[in-house]
C-alpha cells in the first residue's frame, strides 16, 4: 500500500492590520478625552490624535511593504479604506484639540 502525499497548504499573508486598529484606537481615547478633559486632557489628546494615527500607518506600511514581496500575499480591500479614515479622524480631532487648547489659553 502506498500512501498519498502529503499536500501542505501555503501559508497565507495580509496586512498587518493591527498598526491601523492601534491608530483608531488612539483617534478614539483622543475623541475620548475631549469629550471629558481640561488643559493637560486636550495637550494629551492631541498628541494621541496627531503623532499616533501618522506612526501607525507609516508602521502599517513599512510592514506591509515587506509582506508583499511573499507570493502567499492575500491583499485586503478594508485596509484600502481604512487608512483614510483614520488619518481624517486624526486630523479632525486634532484640529479639535488644538480649538480648545487655545481658547483655554485665551480666557
């Protein structure tokens, strides 16, 4: 009796996806803390809603970068729609933050 070989399947790649959801998440505790902060809040919410979600994708795409070369890539259409939205989020809360930081400073 002869046994049948042994078929391994290819593992399979994406995106590194985690970088972007730890860039929402940061647009989100941002949002979070304007909703609920003074001066020292807005100073910390703008950092998370600024540097964060700019960090996040640039990590995302050095990564993602790197697993394209592999030919077992599965790209994601999400990420294609993702990445936009959190840089916009970001930008917005910032634009927030910094909104309520200066009108502290100016009372």
């Amino acid at each position: 009796m002869v046994d049948a070989p042994v078929v391994e399947e290819a593992p399979r790649t994406g995106p590194p996806v985690v970088f972007l959801l730890l860039g929402l998440l940061s647009v989100l505790a941002s949002i979070f803390l304007l909703v609920h902060g003074g001066f020292a809040a807005n100073v910390l919410g703008y950092v998370l809603a600024c540097v964060l979600p700019i960090l996040s994708v640039g990590l995302f795409r050095h990564f993602d970068l790197g697993r394209r070369i592999s030919p077992y890539y599965v790209p994601s259409q999400l990420v294609r729609y993702l990445i936009p939205v959190v840089l916009a989020l970001g930008l917005i809360a910032a634009v927030l933050h910094t909104w309520s930081v200066a009108t502290e400073i100016a009372s």
